[in-house]
C-alpha cells in the first residue's frame, strides 16, 4: 500500500474468524440498489448521537464454508442496511466465498442472507437477508468528506458486537496494494479504531451520513491489528458512482 510515499505494501484485510454453524432460512426478494439518501442531520452530532442514530442500521455479518483442504471455515464481518426493502451493503470479502451468510441486526432478529451483487474491483457487495426485523432502520447515504474532519465507525471487531470508535479523515485518495486482484484507488484513509470484524462497516460522518464502507487496514506487521491507519470506499463508489465522497474510486 502506498502511504505518504512510503512504498510498503500494509493492507491487511480485516475479517475475524468465529464459530458460527447456525443456519436459517433464505428469502427469495430481489434487492433493490441502495442509493444515496438526502437527509441528514442540520447540526453536527456528538459521538454518542452518532452512535445512537446509526447502531440500529448497522448488522452483524457472520459466514461459514470450506477451505482448499476441505475444512470448515467461519467468519465475521459488519454490514449496513441501505435500503428500505432491506439490502444490506458490505465489503465482499466477508460473505466472498462464504457457503452460508447469515446477519443479526441490533434487536436481535436474525436471517440468512444472500449475495445479490458484488464489486471485486472496489471490495464491494450488496446482500439480501430473507427475513427483515420488525422495525427496519436503513441508514443515511451520502455526504462528502475533508481531511482533519471527524467520523466515527460503527462494527463488530473482534467479536465485540456493535462497537464504536471515532477518530478523523486523516488522507484522501489513498491506494491499496492487493496481491491477488487488482488495487483499489481513491480511498478514505481515517485513524478512527478498527480491527478484525469491522470489515464491511459504516464509516459516518457527524451529521449522521454514511460516507464509506470500511475495508482494510494498515499493519506493517502479520499481527493484522489496528495501529492507527484504516480505510474504506467512498459511499459515491461503493454505491456505483463517484457522488460524494473525495477521493473518487473507479464506478462499480
């Protein structure tokens, strides 16, 4: 990954793994594709109102499947809820592959989910869960950002269900270097926490917007711990477009 001019490749994706087996059962709805949503909050909102707004939009991603030797795998990641009829946008590493996808949303209902579209180029995916909570909350999409301006993330690192960390725009048009596809331009680099399981989360500005989706982040170590250095896909790009959100990414 190229930072600050520094050419070591640090990406590591953040993914957890957890033993999760349980099944459910799979709708069969077609999911419509999350768009950008206008409102949002006129004032800016404090950590805690950031927290209490986005939580509700913000589910729990686990998977399971087998790995080249046949041996059963089973992850973790975060999701966001991006639409009234219930998508779900993620980064595609955590459901890529995965044999089984079920989310948790906040109060509990749980769901398997399906895959309904999907970016390799932007580590984008969209899925659709087959049952919907009794009080659907879709998130705010949109909104631009600016180096040095508070965000906060929203995931599940480590297995910590629905945690939150804030920090700040600390670059824009950042790259990352992947060894197997190719890179990823024009991402949101921030120093808010994020760890194993934050992958495919929000990542939101103070007025309540979602503005990227959570991807990587930097270890100069195989550790794959947080030292300070994440980013994420600008919500223009990982939504199809270049929209908002600077440091513009190739369009789905």
């Amino acid at each position: 990954m190229v930072l600050l001019g520094a050419a070591l490749v640090w990406a590591v994706a953040i993914t957890a793994f957890v033993l999760v087996p349980d099944r459910g059962e799979t709708g069969d709805r077609a999911a419509a594709a999350p768009s950008a949503s206008p409102s949002a909050s006129a004032a800016p909102l404090t950590v805690a109102e950031v927290s209490q707004a986005l939580t509700p939009s913000v589910v729990l991603i686990e998977t399971t499947g087998h790995d080249a030797q046949d041996r059963l795998e089973a992850g973790s990641g975060t999701g966001v809820i991006a639409n009234a009829d219930g998508t779900i946008l993620t980064a595609l590493h955590v459901v890529d592959g995965a044999e089984s996808i079920r989310v948790t949303y906040a109060d509990g209902t749980r769901a398997d989910a399906r895959i309904a579209s999907e970016s390799a180029e932007q580590d984008i995916a969209t899925i659709t869960p087959g049952k919907l909570p009794e009080t659907l909350v879709p998130a705010v999409l949109g909104g631009g950002v600016a180096v040095g301006d508070d965000v906060v993330a929203i995931g599940n690192p480590l297995g910590l269900t629905w945690s939150t960390s804030s920090g700040v725009v600390s670059g824009l048009d950042r790259k990352l270097d992947r060894d197997r596809s190719a890179d990823i331009a024009g991402l949101i680099q921030f120093d808010a926490a994020v760890n194993p399981g934050n992958s495919g989360g929000p990542l939101i500005n103070t007025r309540g917007q979602v503005v990227g989706i959570v991807v990587a982040l930097a270890n100069p170590t195989d550790a794959g711990t947080f030292i300070g250095i994440g980013f994420a896909v600008p919500i223009g790009a990982a939504l199809g477009g270049g929209g908002e959100g600077d440091g513009q990414a190739p369009p789905l």
